[in-house]
C-alpha cells in the first residue's frame, strides 16, 4: 500500500509538472523541467523499493518533535489522572520548555553570528540577539506567576508538598518529561550545526529573534481555555475536576503540532 501510494503521488506530480509546461511558449525548458522531476522521482522511488524506511528528509526531520508531544501528553495524562497531579506540574513544564528554547535560541544565534554578519548590518544582528535575551526577563515574570500564584497561592488543598518535590526535581515522571525536551533540542542542534553547514532561513532566523513567539502564546491561551472549560462544563453537569489541565494541555497540543507542521 505504501508503494502504490507513493506511486500515485509520483504521478499526480507528474502530471502537475506537465501542466505547468504546457503554459506559455517555454517549449524546450518545460520538457528539460519535466524530465528533471521525472528522473528525480525515479531516483525517490527506487531509494524506497531498496530500503522501506527511506522518507523525504522534512518528514524524517518532523518525526522526533512528533514523537515529543505524543510522549510528553502522554506522561502528563498519567501524572494527572494515576498520580493525581493538579494544574500545577503542567504550567511548570511548560516555562522549562520555554527556558530551555530560549537557551537554545540565543545559542543559535551566537553560532549564527558570523553568517548573518555577511548577510544583514552588524546592528540589526545585535539587535536580534538583544530581543533573544528580552525572552529571560518574561520568563522570570512568568516563574513568579506559575510558581507563586499556581504553585501556593491558588494551589488546590494538599498539593502544596507535591508542588515543592516537583519544583526541586524530585518528581520522576516530571523529571523524565523534562529531560525528553531537553535531549529533543540537543538532537535538533546537533542535526542542524553538526550534519553539514548550517541553512540560514530568514524564517527559522526571526522565529529565534522573537521576544513572544506564537508559543509563547500558550500559557495565556491555555489558561483562558482552561478557565473556560471550568466555568462551561458545570453547566452541562460534566466533571470539571481536570477541566482546566485538559483545556491547558489541548491548546498547547495544538500549537505544537502547527509549529512543527509549518517548520518540518
């Protein structure tokens, strides 16, 4: 089914080529275009008869984030519903992986430096880097937020204890979480800087010079959702007890998986 799939596809972008050439009075360049995708395609599909596991590098690239979020939900759902965590866990989580993106943003950046000296003036390269370090400043607002005000303040009764152990890493479930991200980013550098040159896209480039990105969005997207889910579902006598970590972890899912759709 696989190869009949790919085969249906190598023949609808064949046919879409032949389309194209057929536009205009570029007779000669659009038979040369054709027969450069054609031989292209040929090459794909005998790689895949030989070895199966053969896949277009931007989805093999797309697999690890893939494989994150389905783990990280995953282990965020059994430590909700088996070891009865509470909202919590999952906004702490959530400002880890933020740190440790912000880390790896500025970082890159660094690497990059030299690079985009030659591309762009040496002011807009140190500003960029500038707004990259404006990320930690939001992020110690946002710890005082998510660990004062969730962690105690509006902690649900007895999980005050459970909050310190996961603030001082003595939480595993948590801890095998974190340390998923943390080995994720260290396989996207070294995929991205030690696998070849790296590819400078002016994209990738901006989303790294972004003081609030689109996932810094989530945790005020996550908690306006969560909060809705709490207020709607009494309404319709549904249990609301996880109603806001679900709301939370839904919004955040979704942003993960357009972000990597968007960048695979």
């Amino acid at each position: 089914m696989r190869g009949m799939g790919l085969m249906g596809g190598m023949w609808g972008m064949w046919v879409n080529v032949g389309n194209v050439g057929n536009v205009g009075n570029g007779g000669n360049g659009a038979v040369l275009a054709k027969m450069e995708r054609f031989l292209h395609l040929q090459k794909l599909f005998l790689q895949m008869i030989e070895n199966p596991g053969v896949l277009p590098e931007n989805n093999k690239n797309a697999r690890p984030p893939v494989l994150y979020a389905l783990v990280s939900n995953a282990l965020q759902v059994y430590g909700i519903v088996v070891l009865g965590w509470h909202f919590f866990p999952i906004l702490y989580m959530w400002w880890w992986e933020e740190l440790i993106l912000s880390i790896s943003g500025l970082w890159r950046l660094k690497q990059l430096r030299p690079r985009l000296l030659k591309m762009e003036p040496e002011a807009e390269v140190m500003q960029g880097e500038r707004n990259a370090r404006t990320r930690f400043f939001l992020l110690a607002v946002y710890f005082v937020f998510i660990v004062v005000l969730a962690g105690f303040m509006f902690a649900p009764d007895g999980s005050a204890i459970q909050n310190i152990l996961t603030i001082f890493f003595k939480n595993r479930v948590f801890n095998l979480n974190l340390l998923f991200f943390a080995a994720l980013q260290f396989w996207l550098y070294w995929r991205d800087f030690h696998q070849g040159a790296p590819v400078v896209k002016p994209a990738d480039v901006e989303g790294l010079r972004n003081t609030f990105d689109t996932r810094s969005a989530v945790i005020h997207a996550g908690l306006l959702i969560g909060a809705l889910m709490s207020y709607l579902l009494p309404k319709y006598q549904l249990q609301t007890e996880h109603a806001f970590m679900f709301g939370f972890m839904a919004v955040k899912t979704v942003v993960e998986f357009w972000i990597i759709r968007k960048r695979k």
